[in-house]
C-alpha cells in the first residue's frame, strides 16, 4: 500500500508541536524522524535533504527498513541492536546518497516521544565525499562535534519542555535525562538507578496506582499509554507530573522495557482545576440564582442550558426548552424583541437591563428587565441571558405613579393632576375661546364629625360626597380633592356667553350644595350637611391654575365670613381684603420675631372683699407706626395662620415670669391671688402641651395653684375626650381652668358637667345690658343658676357702671373685672396699683 506524505502526515495528526519541528529543521546535523510503532519515516530535515539529496515528499510515509539510505542491512540491524530503549552508540556506518554516492557517516539513533507517541530519531555525522570500494576509512568526526549533536537534540527535547526516560524490564535500572531528573527532584544531570528510588517522592496511592497500571499495560496489547501522578516535594506543594510511556515487546510479544517523556503539568492542572472550580461556581450561581438564566448558542439560537428559576418563573421543564431554538419557545410576545434578540445573538451585543415584554408557557406576560453576556463555554460561545421579572414592580410602580397624583381615599385628582388639568385648559380655552370654572368646596364643621364620631366616620363621609360630586357633573368636568375637606370642581368647556355665563355656574354650584347637603347614613348615624363653596372663573379670575386656585379659596373664605353654608363668587374687593389680611400677617411673624407683643394685665376685683383677687393676661401689639393695638384686631390672624401657638407660648411664659416678680416683691401672695392666661383652641390641641405648661410653671418655681387656663367652649366642643384628658392632667398637677365667654357659643350642660372647671366667666355681652335689658338679666340669672348647680365660682367680665356691678352683687356674684375698677395695665401700673389697694 502506497502513503503519500499527506496521507501519512493526516494519521499522524499528533506530530503538530511547533516548537520541536522548528528546531528539528534547524538543526544542522541530518535528522530522520521515524515511528517507532510502524517503522515508517515521518520526517527528514533540510540537513538530511542537503546531505543525502533525498526529497522529504517521496520518502516520509514509506517503511525505514526499505529506505535505499542503508547501503549494509546488518549495520542497520547492530544499530537497533544496541539498545532496546533510550539512545544507541553512535556507529560509523555507509550511507548511500540519493545519486547512488556511498557517504561515510557516523549514525546515532534516540527513542524520543513526540505528541504522545514514541519514535525514533536518527542524527547522521561525518565527511561529505564518496569511495568507490568496499571498506570503510576511518571517520574523522571528533568528539566535540558528537557532543555539540547531542547538545542540538537537548535543545529540541527543551523546546518540547519535555523529560526523557527509558526503564530496562530485565534489570529494573532506569535512565532519566537532566529534565527528567530535576522534575524528580534530582541535581541537573543525567540520572541512573532503581525506579523505587526514582519514584520515592511519589505520592503512595498514586504509587500503588502506578504499579496497577504497570501490570495493566504489560498485560494489555496496548502499546502507548499516559500516566499522571504527584510528587510530594519537601520544598512545598505537590508537584503534578504526567508520563508518557511505550512499552517495547520481543518478537515473542515479551516486554523488554519502557520509553517515555516525562512533564510537569502542575500548572496546566492548577488551570484546570480553576476552569472546573470556575465552571462549578457558575453552575452554582446559575442554578442558585433566584432570577431567570438561560444560555443560549450563538449560532444555533438553541437553548443549551437554563436554570431552576427560569423553570419557575416561565412555567417550562428543562427538557421542554433545552434543545429547542428560540423561536420555537417563543419568549417574546412581540417580533420587534424576538428580532432583537436574535441580533444579540449573531452580534454578540450585550444587553443591559432592557425592560422586555415577555409570555410564559400559559401565555401570561411578564415584564423583565433583561441582560446579556456573551461567554464560551466548552469551547462554545454562548450568549447567557439574565432575566429579572419586574412585573409586580412596575405595577406598584404604576400605583405609586397614580397615587402621586391621586387622593388615596378617594382616588380622585389631587392637587398635583388638578393644576396640570387647569393648564391644559386654561390653554384650550384660550385657542377656542372658551370658559370654565373652578368651584371649592369646604364642607361646614367637617372636624366635629370626626371628633365626636370617629376618622373612620369622617372617611366614609368625604367618599359619600366624592360620589355625590362626581355623579353629578358631567364626562368632561373634574372633581378633586385637595386634602382635608376641601374639594374642587372643575367645570370646562363652557360657551363664552357672558349673559348666562354667570348665571348657568351659579346654578350648578347651588345643585351640587344641595346634593351635598341631603341626609346621608353613615355608620348608623344620619348626618346632614352644609357646604361653603368659592368660585373663581376663567378665565376672568385668573390665568394659572395658582390664581385660580387662590382666588377661588378667597371667594370661600368670603362665604365662612358671612355664616358658611353659601356660594360665592371671587370679587377684586376679596383680593383687596385678603392683600390687607396678608400685610397683617406678615407684620405679626415680624412682630413675634422682633418682640413687638407685650402683656397687659387687667385686674379681677371682689367687691365683697375690696381686694384684687387676681389679673387677666391680655396681649396687646406694639406697633411701630399704629401704636398700642389690641386683640381684636389680630387675634383672629394669629389664630388661622398657626402663629397663636408660639404667640401663646411666650404669654404663658411672660405670665409666669410676672408672677414670680410680684411674688418677690411682696405685693401677692400664692394663696390670695392667681393669674389667668387665655389657651386657644388651637394651642389647647397640641400634643406637648401639658409638658409645656408645667415647664413654664416649673420654670419659675410656682405652684400651679397660682395659674388658671381660660378656655373657650370652641375647645370644649372641637374634642370632649381629648379635652377633658388634658383638663384632668394639669388638673392633677394643680393648675385651675376657668371657661371664658360662657353662653356665647355652643354651651351644653353635659359638656360642662364632665369638665374639671374652677370658675365660670359671664360674658361681658350679657353683662353690658344685665340692668335694663330683661331678657339679658335673665340670662345672667341662669348663668349664675348654673354655677351654682355645678358648685363653680364667678365672675363677670366688662363691668364698666355701679348699676351692672350692683345687679350681680344681687345674683351673688362679687367678683368682677373692667373698666368699673381699673383697664388692662402693663406691668408697672399693675404693681403700682397692687401697692395702693
């Protein structure tokens, strides 16, 4: 059979090491590679072809024995006699050249391993020239020039990185080369000896795997064979090795011994091992991970692996997905991203986070956010897709969106969608010449519901009037809540009919007050209320949704003004009113930051007695161009923008501060004089104020005896329960209440029944009258009934004449303040009055 060089390069598809065929074509000896187990030559070097004049293409494939080379077969023989492994003595022998030429030449044969296989390798030596008898002159080949051969083979075998050693079966001796012996751990020179005691460091159980193997390999036909094992080296880690033997057999088949190389692969099994270690954290993270994976080849687009929460979450078993293509899954509920994707694939694009829309095995869609690597995998590339499902996150991302511009109670606009609403249509109305308006609702005593009958009851009440409102108004129109109890609807598109403009809103705000205020059961109770409403159109009113908004609040307030329960439409002479109002405002935080208030005290007189029982701390304005201002002119202003509250902290303060003067100075004493101070409603509601007022109390060493807090019915009727808690707990502490401007508002006796009240103050509107009106003297004679029932001192305020002090002196009540005894004094007339009286 005829082995043309490619052919016989095609079977022997392991001589592919680069580096040893480099320097076998340069090494300057002539070299011929043959197989060890065919006998066929592999290869000749440019060396030989120099030489010899053979072409490398007629010879490599074709048997060694039958090379015309070998002028005398029995030397040719001597020379594989020589040694069954390792290397033979060089021989002086007669070559013949290809010319038919005889060229002496000294020939030396090596066993060497090259990709796994054993061959045999042939250096040729010796002076170019020809002889035309027999005989064979002596060669004058030195030692130097053998020595630099073997030195070029040394070299190949480095390039290789490769030991070399050959076992003799028959007497048990090794030969291992430099590299082989230092591997061992042996000093850098050839090494001879026992294979026990090259083989010492050797880890035991590889030892006793090794001599398994042995047994195994002269027992099997089997001529190659690669063995790995580990060095235990004293210097430190174990060291890997790997061997690659050829067992050579006699004609009878009998083992002779053992040739092979011999590598450290420590480094390629510490990369492998990190591969493996690496691959393993992979599968674990991909397995593990609580979001979907899948891996997918980039050229097939079939699903190679995907994990446990792709299953879960996509509704598949692995065996319904892996194998099959994308397109057979059909993920993508759209073609757009399947198209996508497949451009991922072929590119190797990444992806990051692309929010996706993607269907499961039952069809349900899910939205993911996706991502892609690109990675090669068994030598594969892939393309491992991340997918994390959002979709329960966009929906509350959704709700979080709807809920920041809609009220959560009752799901209508808030003020946010309100305002965008009213740009849009302030804009649409321009362009179309239409009207709209804006109507705000403020439903009258809304607080009193949830104080006296719960939140819950307030909450099912501002969703009956949602529905009420937004059931009867039209597709087109708006309804919205602001907050609280206030309401705005949003009437759009109207015809610019200034005629019946006016006319057609006024109507539909009294429709919606009175569908508002038509009885309603909520929670057992039958309510019935009344509605403020303001309203300010476009876009006479205003041309941005904060002046509509404001001016339509303007007009509100105007309805409260005048007794609630009406609709009202903004006028300039508001904006002029509500201007002033803020000019007043802001004069008062300028005043409480510059200290413009001052405290004057106007003396409370027993007539029985004729001694000061004690004083009313009264805030009056010190203002810097209208002077001394009293509180009637400002009260009000305090009390709706909040400044009461830090107002009526400092008069507590000044008033304790005041009394603990006068104390020092001798004028009072702690058992025959106390000092009222004024609590609004909006103070009394605060939740540190207990703590505040035994702080002011404390503060200046009093005993709370000394102070008594006036409270008005409005604080009585805002909250009973919280009420009477906050009485009960200063009263504990010592401080006495006193309620002020008794009859005047919404009095009940089993209100006043349940409160820890001291003294009962007759208003001076009852009093002003109480000797000539009849009707207001009997008044003050059930008020003073009433005292005595619940066993409450009195006084009377505003007693300006002797008639008025004498028709209380007749019902009993003695002590009194006004203008009769004395006005409200500031500090110094005070105490220079105490000193005269």
């Amino acid at each position: 059979m005829v082995h043309t060089p490619g052919a016989f390069m095609a079977d022997n598809s392991f001589y592919q090491d680069e580096a040893f065929r480099l320097l076998f074509h340069r090494l300057p000896m002539a070299c011929m590679l043959v197989d060890h187990r065919s006998g066929r030559i592999i290869d000749l070097n440019r060396a030989f072809h120099q030489r010899f004049g053979w072409r490398p293409e007629l010879i490599i494939g074709q048997p060694e024995r039958d090379f015309p080379m070998w002028s005398d077969p029995q030397q040719r023989r001597r020379l594989h006699g020589g040694s069954a492994v390792g290397a033979s003595e060089p021989l002086e022998m007669l070559l013949r050249g290809r010319d038919g030429t005889i060229k002496p030449s000294l020939v030396s044969m090596e066993y060497i391993d090259v990709g796994g296989v054993a061959a045999r390798l042939y250096t040729v030596q010796g002076h170019a020239g020809s002889i035309g008898g027999p005989g064979l002159p002596a060669l004058a080949q030195t030692d130097t020039a053998l020595e630099q051969s073997q030195e070029r083979l040394r070299l190949a075998l480095d390039a290789a990185q490769m030991g070399i050693w050959d076992l003799d079966l028959g007497s048990g001796r090794l030969h291992a080369s430099a590299r082989a012996a230092r591997l061992h751990g042996f000093p850098g020179a050839d090494w001879e000896g026992t294979l026990a005691a090259f083989m010492e460091d050797t880890a035991p159980s590889d030892r006793r795997a090794m001599r398994k193997a042995f047994v195994a390999i002269c027992r099997g036909g089997q001529q190659r064979y690669r063995l790995t094992y580990r060095l235990l080296r004293r210097s430190g880690e174990p060291r890997w090795l790997e061997a690659i033997a050829t067992l050579n057999r006699n004609a009878s088949g009998r083992p002779l011994g053992m040739v092979g190389t011999l590598v450290d692969i420590t480094e390629r099994r510490r990369s492998e091992q990190a591969l493996i270690d690496s691959e393993n954290k992979f599968a674990s993270l991909f397995q593990g991970s609580p979001d979907p994976y899948a891996l997918l080849n980039t050229q097939t687009h079939v699903f190679i692996e995907v994990n446990r929460s792709f299953a879960e979450v996509f509704g598949y078993r692995p065996e319904q997905i892996i194998g099959r293509t994308l397109s057979e899954i059909g993920l993508w509920s759209e073609t757009a991203l399947a198209d996508r994707v497949h451009g991922v694939l072929a590119t190797g694009e990444s992806l990051h986070n692309e929010t996706m829309d993607l269907c499961d095995a039952q069809r349900r869609s899910h939205i993911c956010e996706v991502s892609s690597s690109l990675l090669t995998i068994n030598r594969q590339r892939c393309v491992l897709f991340g997918f994390r499902d959002v979709t329960e996150r966009k929906a509350i991302e959704a709700q979080v969106k709807h809920l920041a511009y809609h009220d959560a109670l009752t799901d209508l606009p808030n003020r946010i969608l309100l305002k965008d609403r009213l740009e849009q249509h302030i804009a649409l109305y321009d362009r179309h010449q239409l009207k709209g308006a804006l109507l705000f609702f403020d439903l009258d005593h809304f607080k009193h519901i949830n104080d006296s009958l719960g939140h819950s009851c307030g909450d099912a009440v501002l969703q009956e009037v949602t529905r009420r409102l937004a059931g009867n108004v039209r597709r087109e129109d708006t309804v919205a809540r602001l907050g609280g109890d206030e309401f705005v609807v949003l009437l759009s598109g109207l015809e610019a009919d200034d005629g019946s403009f006016a006319d057609s809103v006024q109507t539909t705000a009294e429709k919606l007050r009175f569908v508002l205020s038509e009885p309603m059961i909520i929670e057992g109770h039958s309510l019935q209320l009344s509605t403020s409403i303001g309203v300010a159109l476009i876009p006479d009113h205003g041309e941005s949704p904060d002046d509509l908004l404001k001016r339509a609040d303007i007009a509100l307030y105007r309805v409260k003004e005048a007794g609630r329960n009406g609709v009202a439409f903004f006028e300039q002479s508001m904006q002029v009113t509500a201007s002033k109002r803020l000019v007043v405002e802001n004069q008062l935080r300028r005043a409480l930051a510059l200290g413009e208030f001052k405290v004057y005290y106007q003396p409370q007189f027993d007539s029985l007695s004729h001694r000061v029982v004690g004083a009313e701390a009264l805030l009056r304005w010190e203002h810097p161009e209208q002077g001394l201002i009293g509180p009637a002119s400002f009260i009000k202003v305090l009390e709706e923008s909040g400044m009461i509250i830090e107002a009526g902290r400092w008069v507590l303060a000044e008033a304790c501060q005041f009394f603990s003067r006068l104390r020092e100075s001798g004028l009072v004493g702690f058992d025959n004089f106390s000092l009222s101070v004024n609590i609004s409603p909006r103070q009394f509601r605060q939740s540190g104020f207990v703590d505040l007022v035994r702080d002011s109390i404390g503060s200046q060493d009093l005993p709370p005896g000394c102070i008594k807090l006036e409270i008005t019915e409005g604080v009585v009727i805002e909250n009973i329960s919280d009420t009477v808690e906050k009485m009960q707990e200063l009263r504990q502490l010592g401080v006495s209440f006193a309620i002020d401007d008794f009859g005047t508002g919404y009095s009940s006796l089993s209100y006043l029944k349940r409160l820890p009240l001291d003294l009962l103050k007759i208003d001076q509107s009852f009093v002003r009258d109480c000797a000539s009106n009849g009707n207001d003297a009997e008044i003050v004679r059930a008020i003073v009934a009433i005292a005595r029932s619940l066993k409450l001192d009195m006084i009377a305020e505003g007693v300006e004449t002797e008639e008025q002090l004498t028709f209380l002196r007749g019902m009993a009540c003695h002590c009194y303040q006004g203008y009769l005894f004395s006005p409200p004094l500031d500090e110094t007339a005070f105490m220079d009055l105490l000193s005269r009286t």
